[in-house]
C-alpha cells in the first residue's frame, strides 16, 4: 500500500456531484491526514471506477434513465437493474448524509459560541455506530458500483434490433474481379493444410487436449507470414507496433473484460498468490487497453493508433462442438489488432477507418467478404456498435467471421480512467478518450481462409502480398503429402454432419 492511492466516496468526503481522490499519500500520511470518522474504512473503501458514469442514471444530476432503459432493452436485457443503481445509490447517499448533518450542526454551535454540549454527546453517541455507518455506505457504494458494471454500453441508433443473430444486416460485400462466390467441391482448409504437412493435429491433441495442434513447415510461415505483413501493414497506415504481454493482473482484467468473460474465455495463471490473480489474455486489445490507465492524455496527441501483437488465449467454454476440426477455433493463436483511443467527437470517423482499413487488408489479399452489422441483442457490453468482416470459405459455402470492429466510446475508459485535455478541468467535465478495437489478422483463422479460396489440385497458390515473407519467396507450394485414409480432421474430429 505505499504510496497507494486512497479513494472515498464522494458523499462521506466533500458531498461532491462524482467519485474522485480523496488525496495521493503514503499509507501513514494518508491515515494520518484522514479525519477520524474514516480512518477505519476498510481497504474494499478503495474506488473503481464505473463502466458508465453514475450521475447518468439520476435525474436531477442531469442523467436520463429512460435512454439507459432503452439501451437495455435493445440488447435484450434487464432494464430493472437500472432502477436498482438508483435504489443502491439513493440508500448510499442516505446513510452518508447523515453523519455529515450532524457534524454541521456541531460547527455552526461552536462557530457562534453556543453551548453545543449536547450535541458534542450525541456526536459520541452517533460515533459508536459511526464505523458501522461508514462501512456500510462503502459496501452500498461496492454493491452499486458492481451492479452498474453488469449495464451494457448504450446502443448506437445505428445498431439494427434484433436478438438473432439471423438478422445480422449486410452492409456491403467485395470479391475479385472475376471470381464467383459460390460453394465449391474442393478441399477444407485443415485437409489442404494436412497435404501441405503443414500442421499435426493428431500430437497436438495429444499432448494439448481437445483444439490442440502443431504448425510445421509451412504452416509455420505461412502464420509468421500473415503477422509479418499485418504489422507492416498497420505500420504504413500510421499505427505504432506494440507486442503486448500475454497475461495481466486481475484488477486490470476486470477493468477490460466482461464478468462472464471470466468463465467461459478466460483462463487463469495459478501462482498461490490469489491477491495478486493473473489471468491470459484472449486478445492483445485486453492489456493495449489498459496501457494507458490512470493516464491524462494530451488532446492534441489523438488518435493514438497501435497495432497491437500477441499470443492469444481463449477458453471457448460456450463453443462445443462449434468448428471442432481443422485450427479455425482453437484455444491457442495469433492475432494483428488495431487499437485507437481518441477524441469523442471523432471516434465515429475512427469506426469507418479502422473497418475500411480491415477490409483493405482482406482486399490485398484477394478473399471475397461481406461486413454485417451485429444486431443489438448480441453485442458484448462493452460495444456501442459492432461490424465483423466475414470472408468466403467456398468448401463450407459460407461466409464466416474474421474480423469484429467495435466502437467501445467511453466505456473502457471510464473504468480505466484515461482521460484527455487540460488538468485544470473540474471532476464535473471530466472528458474521458473513446476506445476503439477491430481486429486486423488473427491469423489462423486468415490463413484457413487463404488455405480454401488458393487451393489448386497440385497445392497452394501463394497470395501475392505474403510471399516476400516466406523463405524463397514462392508463388506457388506443392503438396507434400496425400491425405491419410483417416485424416485427424475427418474421422476423428470432425462432426457428424462432416463425415459424409
């Protein structure tokens, strides 16, 4: 805890419209500095900041309910959980207040010199239950504070309302000239992959467990070949490569992640010290996310564009059974990610751009794809908005995902406190940065894609932008090997409904 930050609620400290520090100091000093009604709050006192902010739920702070309300019904969820932040909060500004009543009442009879005797006694009498009051308006701030994060972002105007994923709107499609989208009677990408010897998903099974593989030979290229290129790519576009760790604290998880994340994604690192829990990330916009946390931002340095690196780790608990063959969903992979924190009135602009650079990239590598716009009751929490690309896979003769944009404005933010412009503003015009995230190449699901749409009968056509990246350069790799009578994707792994 030295030179921790120690944090109040508002109500019990200064009464002030929104949460803020209560003062930066050591431990000691803090304790010392503290006025005795507080110094034994416990440490759970200390503040997290809210996903979206409080005041917005409470009429007369100048917040709408009713456009919260609304929110949740187009993501199809609870819209009483609203009403009960403003019961939570209510409750916590009334037990707060009335400590404080008290305490005026006493400076006002000692400032005009009257005998405030008995008040002095009923404030001795009011302290003995004051630790209780004051640590039970910190758990109501607790309890208020981890309702508003179950609240999702609120619903762009934009989003079409559904909660079927079947009415997912089309926004456009792209193909290369001459090439029809259209199922064809050719190999699936783990069969074109296995004849390449490119991968072993038999040994990774093995010594992995289920969606376990290994790349080898040009399995391995081709996923370096992909990152290669989707880095230079961001790069020339005006992004800053950063390789980000591949697991983070708790606190900073829960930060950036959704509270179901952490049972159906997210996997845990155990090492016996539960108060400091790390968790793999399932994407580098997780710790690119909270890079900036805690930071004030020079507004005249916006957009700041990273393209992000990593390793990624994904449980796939609510996925059984869903592409259970070949390496399109599996636990463990690499993916190129566009992060962009920026000005709140162009984030918007921002969405379009990183989506139109997303759909460049597909372009160059000539891989047919429609964009879509999420409906509403599928939206992570963290999303406003979201568009995937979803690129042609003609052995399955279907379109599926490869990119997800989504436009998070301050949710992100907020509960990781980055914010922007001078440091003389007042709490009450706080201007937090938009966050925004699209994917750019995880790469093997590009590469399944790529494996599908430049088969031939005799191998692999290279696609022209990844060749300087692979040994020798190759415009075209053969086939090193026929397909087993039981290939692991086909009798071992594949669903029923494959094996015909």
């Amino acid at each position: 805890m030295e030179g921790c930050h120690i944090y109040l609620p508002v109500a019990l400290a200064n009464n002030s419209r929104s949460f803020r520090p209560f003062f930066k100091l050591s431990k000691e000093k803090a304790a010392a500095k503290l006025p005795k009604i507080f110094r034994a709050i416990p440490t759970e006192a200390i503040y997290y900041a809210n996903m979206l902010d409080v005041n917005d739920f409470i009429v007369e702070r100048g917040g709408n309910p009713e456009r919260i309300r609304e929110s949740q019904r187009r993501r199809f969820a609870d819209e009483a959980v609203v009403d009960q932040v403003i019961a939570l909060f209510e409750d916590h500004r009334k037990s707060s207040s009335k400590i404080n009543e008290v305490q005026k009442l006493i400076g006002a009879k000692k400032k005009a010199k009257e005998d405030a005797t008995d008040l002095l006694q009923q404030k001795i009498e009011l302290e003995k239950e004051k630790k209780l009051t004051v640590e039970s308006a910190v758990q109501k701030e607790k309890d208020l504070r981890t309702k508003i994060k179950t609240i999702g972002n609120i619903v762009d105007d934009s989003v079409p309302i559904s909660n079927s994923e079947d009415n997912n709107a089309v926004q456009r499609t792209w193909a290369p000239e001459g090439v029809t989208v259209e199922k064809r009677n050719v190999l699936s990408h783990h069969e074109v992959l296995l004849r390449l010897d490119g991968y072993d998903p038999d040994r990774g099974v093995k010594v992995v467990g289920h969606r376990g593989y290994f790349l080898r030979q040009w399995g391995v290229f081709l996923n370096q070949a992909l990152i290669n290129y989707g880095l230079e790519f961001l790069s020339q576009r005006g992004y800053c490569p950063l390789q980000a760790p591949q697991f983070m604290l708790k606190d900073y998880m829960a930060k950036t992640a959704q509270l179901d994340d952490f049972d159906e994604q997210l996997y845990k690192v155990v090492d016996g010290d539960e108060a400091n829990d790390k968790y793999l990330i399932a994407t580098s916009e997780q710790p690119i996310s909270a890079f900036h946390a805690d930071e004030w931002l020079i507004a005249k340095d916006l957009p700041i564009k990273y393209a992000g690196y990593s390793t990624c780790y994904r449980r796939e608990a609510g996925s059984h059974g869903r592409d259970a063959w070949g390496i399109y969903r599996v636990h463990q992979f690499e993916k190129v990610e566009q992060f962009v924190l920026t000005d709140p009135e162009k984030s918007w602009e921002a969405f379009e751009e990183m989506i139109g650079v997303s759909e460049e990239f597909y372009q160059t590598l000539g891989l047919p794809y429609q964009v879509i716009a999420i409906v509403s009751g599928a939206l992570n929490n963290a999303a406003a908005k979201k568009l995937d690309l979803e690129a042609w896979f003609p052995h399955q003769g279907e379109y599926k995902e490869l990119v997800s944009c989504s436009n998070c404005t301050d949710y992100q933010s907020r509960a990781l406190d980055i914010r922007f412009g001078a440091k003389t503003q007042t709490d009450a015009k706080k201007k937090y940065v938009h966050c925004l995230n699209s994917t750019l190449c995880a790469t093997t699901r590009t590469l399944c894609c790529v494996l599908e749409n430049y088969q031939t009968d005799e191998g692999l056509r290279v696609p022209e932008p990844l060749r300087k990246y692979l040994p020798g350069a190759p415009e075209f790799i053969p086939f090193a090997r026929d397909l087993p009578k039981e290939a692991a994707g086909v009798k071992k792994t594949l669903p029923q409904r494959e094996r015909k």
